[in-house]
C-alpha cells in the first residue's frame, strides 16, 4: 500500500471513528485500511494487552510497538517475549539514540532524575519522546491504552483525535478510553490474557498500576492514587495525578 492509497487524517475522518462503537471494530477496519501505517504502541500493560488481544482476534495483520528506554524491568523484556510468543507477533522495540543518551549520562549522571523535575523531563524526552517522535515519522495512526478513569489529568481524553507532529497529521485513537478498571479485569480474566508479573497484587497489597523505567516506577499501596508510583520522590511537590512522562503530549 502507498502514502496515496491510506485514507487522510483529517477531523471529518477523525469524527467517522469515534462513530464506531465496538473498540475491535475500530481495529478492524484501521489496520484494514491502514496496514503497516497504524501501529499499537504500548508498554504492555493492562489495557495494552487488551488491544493486543483484540487485534489478533480479527485475524488480520497488526503492528506492535513499544518504546524501550533501555531501562525497562528485566520482568518487562521477559514478558514482551511471551506476549510475541502467545499471539505469534513481532514487538518492535524503538529505542533512544545511544549518542544521545550517553551525552546526557555523561553531562548529568546516570540518575539525574533525582535532581529536580526538569531533570525528570529531560531525561524521559530524550529515553521516551524522541524514539516515539521518531516512530510517529512512520505511521498515521497511533492506538494508545489510555483510559479516562486512570488519573484526573485523563479524564476528558477522547476516543479519537488528530494530533500534529512536525508538520504531520497523526490519528491517536484510544479504543478503551471510557472503560472502567472492572471491565478490563473482567475481559481479561475472561479471555485468559497475559498479565505482566510485576502487575500482579504482592501479598502486602502493593502492586504496580503502571509500567516504566527501573528506579521511577514503584508500586502503589490500596488507596493511592494510580500515578502516585511513578516519580514517587516528587509526590510531596506535584499531585500524583498530574505526573505524566511526555509520551501523551496532547491529552
């Protein structure tokens, strides 16, 4: 399929999308039309691994990728393995600019995230956001798992949206924007998909509600907030929900 075969991203189009109401429809007619030029991109968490699950239903091709900072948890790379294992799948692992990373490490140190929230920022911009502004430089169609119920700071994402980036119109669906955390445990304890270990409830009631890098991603007790894990050195100063890594620019 050539650029001039897709169909444009354009809010009329945007706005056709959101008229689907069954999320494994939406994948079904996107990778159909869209091929190679729509991708999943996700760290396999819960909702990730939900639209995974309902891509490979569809029995057409689909393209996964997700963003390795090269700081991932060994438990993460051991589980991406299984994921292309059970759905028969190649997971693409888009990865920082080494030349970058090194210059940073060697300008500011290795955990310079500690220092202060620009830090923070510039560290995740240059592990994170580059390699998926490099990744969006190849697709027109970006499916995200975010859901309205996972902070405040997401509570009006839509189920669809044009997005612009360097000077390219990109469509971020996300399929499962309203679902509710019940309607995800339920869906996948029904179709038995896999679950990250580090996700799983620890005997002390602690678990990860989301995944990132080694060191800035911690679990949260019952009762916390679900972004109070991540940054959790910054929780005294910025509101748990409000913390967001700069992949989602324009929630």
């Amino acid at each position: 399929m050539t650029e001039h075969d897709l169909p444009k991203i354009t809010s009329s189009f945007c706005y056709k999308v959101r008229q689907i109401d069954q999320p494994q429809e939406i994948l079904f007619q996107i990778f159909k039309r869209f091929e190679e030029h729509a991708a999943i991109i996700t760290s396999g968490q819960l909702t990730g691994m939900i639209i995974i699950h309902m891509a490979h239903e569809n029995g057409i091709p689909f393209r996964v990728c997700t963003i390795d900072t090269l700081r991932l948890f060994p438990e993460t790379y051991a589980f991406l393995d299984q994921v292309e294992a059970r759905y028969g799948i190649q997971i693409e692992q888009i990865k920082p600019n080494l030349e970058r990373v090194n210059r940073m490490v060697n300008q500011h140190g290795e955990f310079l995230f500690f220092d202060s929230k620009d830090k923070q920022e510039y560290c995740c911009h240059i592990r994170k956001v580059e390699s998926l502004e490099q990744l969006l430089t190849d697709i027109d169609v970006w499916f995200s798992g975010l859901r309205r119920d996972q902070s405040e700071n997401r509570q009006r994402i839509p189920k669809a949206q044009v997005i612009e980036k360097k000077g390219r119109s990109i469509l971020k669906i996300n399929p499962l924007f309203d679902w509710t955390e019940k309607q995800v445990q339920d869906f996948i304890k029904e179709h038995d998909i896999p679950i990250n270990p580090l996700l799983m409830p620890k005997a002390n009631g602690q678990f990860y509600e989301s995944l990132g890098c080694v060191i800035c991603t911690t679990p949260i007790r019952p009762g916390e907030p679900k972004r109070a894990g991540r940054w959790r050195w910054q929780n005294t100063q910025l509101e748990e929900n409000k913390k967001e890594c700069g992949l989602h620019f324009s929630i």
